[in-house]
C-alpha cells in the first residue's frame, strides 16, 4: 500500500532515507524531554527512525485520513492514543502531554509552515526543542540574524525564546513528488534563560507594526505608538535585536499603553 501525495495538503514524501536519518539525529535535547510528536508523518519515513529510539516516546499527529490507515497497519505501536487523526493547528496538545514537557520533528507541509512555528510560539513553555524541514527560504529566514534582509516577525519572536540553528539543505530530487523549491532543516532549542522583561503580548504587537512598515524607519513605522524620542527610533526594523524590540516595548508600556 502506498499514499497519494495529496496536492490540497501540500504533501511531499521524503525518499532519501540518510536525510531521513540525519533529521531524527537533530533531536538532541531529550534529557529535558522524555515524549516527541511527528507532524504529519505520511508514511513514515522518519517514524520508522523515531521508533528505534529509547530516550523518548515518539507520538504522530497527520490529518490524511490515507496515510493514517497506512500508519496503523505499517507501525502496530501506533495503534492506540499515540496516532491522533487530526490537525496539528488545532488539535489541544496539552491532552497528548498534559503539562509535560515535549519536542516537536516533522517534514512540515511548506504551505502551514509558519502557522507551526505560530502554534510552537503558544507552547513554548513545554516544546523543548523543534527539528523540521521546510521551504529553505523560510528555515533560513527564521535562523537570520538582525541586520540581514531575511529577518523577519517570526525570527524575532522565535529568537526571544529559542536558539536557532540551520542544520543543512535538500534539493527537490529527495521528495516524491518534487517540490519546486529547495528545502531546508532546523533545529530550534528553547533556551530558558531568555526572559523577555516585558509583556510578550505587547511585544508581539510591536514587532508586528514595525516589520509591516520594515523600509520605513521606526519613528515612521511605529507613529501610531506615539513613542517618545529614542535613538532606535531613527533605525529600521530588520537592524533592531530581541533586546532592542524589548526596549521599545518597555519604553511603549511606561508611556501611556492602555491595552488594545
């Protein structure tokens, strides 16, 4: 039995089993985790890796219907409640882990990639560590460093609570089918002394704001804020560090902020 790569699921099978390997490899964190979920694991090319470990207990979530009958019948282990049939996005995960801590692995479908990292973002207090592949655009730009033009939103609010590391690249030729794009492996390690000494909601707003505006200053960008004078004011968005966005946010919150 085989799955049809579903095209409405943004589905691409990894068919290099070395890449395969190399990826459940990058989950090395698990003395602060004892539990992992695979998002959308199809039909396993990474499960039957996953499996073969014992630091940790592997769980799947996919929403094809086809490739969860595939799972069940392929992987026994998987027969109960560690195969959920249904969407990542919106399945509660604290009914997988309760208040435990986990890692997240994953060929993730390109086109919900960042609502991912999104979701991550609203577990970061238990997601321990992420290893997934995405379009390499997007893995690289979530890995940018301030002051390089892939930096973005979702680069700043990671990088507030997350190490980033690009792992290493793939071509569309590993994939069935392939993509048109290359692909790209990160890991992501939550790093707990990072704190954030302001609110993260309203942080969150204003890296927001000033990245919708990113070739405007952040004097221009962030007017609506009606922030008082500050030298970080005359710089750009992509220039400015989690420390600096922190700045502005505290400088935002002692002027006025009365919540939205």
């Amino acid at each position: 039995m085989q799955v049809r790569a579903k095209k409405n699921l943004g589905q691409h099978f990894l068919n290099d089993l070395d890449a395969a390997q190399r990826i459940v490899d990058g989950l090395q964190d698990y003395a602060n985790y004892k539990k992992v979920l695979e998002i959308g694991p199809g039909m396993g090319v990474l499960t039957q890796y996953l499996v073969k470990k014992t630091d940790y207990e592997t769980y799947l979530i996919e929403i094809d219907k086809e490739s969860v009958d595939y799972l069940r019948k392929n992987y026994l282990e998987f027969t109960g409640t560690r195969l959920i049939d249904g969407d990542f996005l919106r399945y509660p995960l604290e009914n997988i882990f309760g208040d435990e801590k986990f890692a997240i692995v994953g060929n993730f479908p390109y086109f919900i990639s960042t609502q991912i990292f999104f979701r991550v973002l609203e577990y970061k207090d238990q997601c321990v560590e992420v290893v997934g592949m995405l379009q390499k655009e997007v893995a690289v730009r979530l890995a940018a460093k301030p002051g390089n033009k892939d930096y973005g939103i979702l680069s700043v609010l990671l990088q507030a609570y997350y190490d980033i590391e690009y792992l290493f690249s793939l071509g569309p030729e590993v994939f069935t089918p392939p993509p048109k794009v290359n692909s790209g492996v990160i890991r992501l390690v939550r790093n707990f002394d990072k704190k954030l000494a302001c609110d993260p909601k309203h942080f969150k707003m204003l890296v927001k704001m000033a990245f919708n505006q990113r070739r405007k200053t952040l004097r221009n960008a962030l007017r609506a804020m009606q922030l008082p004078d500050h030298p970080l004011l005359t710089k750009r968005a992509e220039q400015l560090g989690v420390e600096e966005f922190t700045t502005l946010t505290l400088l935002w919150e002692a002027n006025g902020y009365l919540g939205a």
